[in-house]
C-alpha cells in the first residue's frame, strides 16, 4: 500500500526562493522538465569510471546539484561500471575537492565534498538497480531518472528534487525549503516531507 506523507500545500508553483540549476517545471506542467542543462554553463573537469557490483548502493552528500541515472544494459549488460562526472562554470575548480569512492565489501560508491562550488554539478550513472542515499545542503538539488532499488532517500536544505518514473521499495524525500516534483510513475511507498518554503507536485503514484 503507497503511504504518502505530504507536509506541504499541493501544487504550488516551483519557482521558489531555491535556486536550482536542474530547472524545475511549473505549475501545471508536470509532464517534463527543461534540458537539464539549459541554466547551467560548465564543461565537465573531471570524470571517473569505476568498476562496481551489480545491485549496490550510493551515498552521496554534496553542497552542489546532484544527477543520477541508469546505466546502458546494452552497451553494460553485466551492469558493473559506473560514472561520475564533475561539471562546472569554474575551469579552476579544484577537482581534489570530490572525493570518489567503490567498497568493494558493501559495495557502496560513496561521493562526497564539503568544498565543491555551489555552482558546479556530479552527474552520476550506475546500475538500474542501486539503492540511493543522497543529501545535498545549502541549494544543492537533486534529480533521479528511471532507477530501482530497495530504497531510495533524499534530502535537500533548500534545493528541489525531482524524481522520475522511479520505483523501489521505500521512497523517502525530506527538503527544509526546496520543491519536490514527481515526474513519470513512482511505484513504492512514497514518505515526502516539505517544509517551509516548500512545496510538492505529483503525478502518479503506485504501490
């Protein structure tokens, strides 16, 4: 049974006092989003590759926007690889900042930075099936394409999240002030918590 718990006024407007480089949607189009990229100028400074397990997990904390995706099972079919990308306006970015990690024993890729730019943007791919532990702080944003896990959680301070057509067994998004969009079908049990300036949009949901 899908429990949604929403601590927030339904549809509002996503054009809030966060400023999120993933370009929300507005109200009432909540079909789509804008080209990620079409309000953020940047050039990618550094990428890793990595070889993981399937059906692994992700921990990421970043103070900058945040992007997953799945990996190609056509160009992948053994669903081992994954990709982090750090995208930024500033070619004098400090690259040293991130730190890109694979446990091989939990098998947990763990991305973190205390010091990227707020400006600067991880675009991140790994196998369809990973669970998802992802916290951004100040404006950082978040937005989840087509994944599957046992869980996925996310949290911002006061930067959006935009799930779409996830599903997992347990879907948990807290934001203190950011929007949270869903997109697509989000299949699972779905805890969504917005407060303050927040707000939330929805387009469907399945258990």
């Amino acid at each position: 049974m899908t429990s949604l718990v929403a601590f927030c006024r339904l549809g509002l407007s996503l054009r809030g006092s966060a400023r999120c480089l993933l370009a929300p949607v507005g109200r009432g189009s909540v079909s789509g989003t804008r080209r990620l990229g079409s309000r953020q100028k940047g050039s990618a400074l550094k990428r890793w590759t990595l070889l993981v397990d399937p059906f692994g997990s992700l921990k990421v904390r970043l103070p900058c926007d945040v992007t997953v995706r799945p990996l190609d099972p056509h160009g992948y079919p053994a669903a081992d690889r994954a990709f982090v990308e750090l995208i930024s306006p500033d070619q004098g970015a400090n690259v040293d900042d991130v730190l890109v990690k694979y446990d091989k024993a939990s098998k947990q890729l763990v991305v973190t930075s205390d010091h990227v730019g707020s400006d600067a943007r991880i675009d991140l791919v790994t196998p369809v099936k990973f669970d998802l532990d992802i916290s951004t702080f100040r404006k950082g944003c978040v937005k989840i394409k087509n994944m599957e896990g046992d869980n996925c959680y996310v949290e911002t301070e006061k930067g959006h999240s935009i799930l779409n057509s996830l599903k997992a067994h347990k879907v948990q998004v807290h934001s203190r002030g950011g929007k949270v969009i869903c997109l697509g079908t989000i299949y699972g049990n779905v805890d969504i918590q917005t407060s303050e300036k927040g707000g939330f949009l929805m387009n469907n949901f399945f258990p």
